[in-house]
C-alpha cells in the first residue's frame, strides 16, 4: 500500500495547516488581550475607590509620624540608658570605696591614739 500526494496537493495542505494555526493562535491571543484588559479595567476601578481611602489615610500616617517623632524627642529625657546607668552606678561605687577608705584610715588612727 502506498500512498501518492502530488506537490500542489503537499503544498495546499501545508497552507492550510498553517492558516489554521495562525488562525488559532490569533483566537488565543486575542482571549488573552481580552482578559488583560478586563484586570486592567478591574485594577483601575480598585484604584480608584482605594485613592480616596489613601487620602484619609495620608493624614493619618502623617499624625502618626508625628506622634512618633515627638516621642523620640522626648525618649531621652524620660529613660536612661544602660551603658549609662552602669557608667554612672559605676562612678558612685568608685567614690563610696574612697570614702571606706578614708573611714577605715580614721578608725585605725583613732584606734591607735584611744
């Protein structure tokens, strides 16, 4: 069994392979466009009614950042560090081990004299 195609009939079969598929392929890209511009659409209307929304919020924001920087202001002058409160506890330490000593000096002098 053998089967013979002539060139003219290769080449009208081969054209309308390709015709389909152009064909389809134009369908698919086409669906797809469609849908893309249906998100746009979508997309644009959300933004739309969130852009009200975010005016409302702008001012919000902008109270709270200033809230907040008012509170960095006043950060230092109500709360000590601890590298600080350590450098400090440290300096009272040192000065409360001079004043032993000097006590302890007096007492063996007056030890002595007594």
């Amino acid at each position: 069994m053998s089967i013979t195609v002539d060139f003219w009939q290769l080449v009208t079969l081969l054209l309308a392979f390709f015709g389909f598929v152009a064909g389809a392929a134009k369908l698919f890209f086409d669906q797809v466009e469609k849908r893309m511009g249906e998100r746009f659409e979508t997309v644009t209307r959300a933004l739309g009614s969130h852009m009200a929304e975010e005016r409302v919020n702008a001012a919000a924001v902008v109270e709270l950042e200033r809230s907040f920087l008012k509170w960095q202001a006043d950060m230092p002058l109500q709360y000590v560090r601890r590298e600080d409160y350590v450098r400090g506890q440290s300096v009272i330490e040192a000065k409360l081990d001079k004043l032993y000593s000097k006590l302890e000096i007096v007492q063996i002098k007056g030890a002595g004299h007594g």
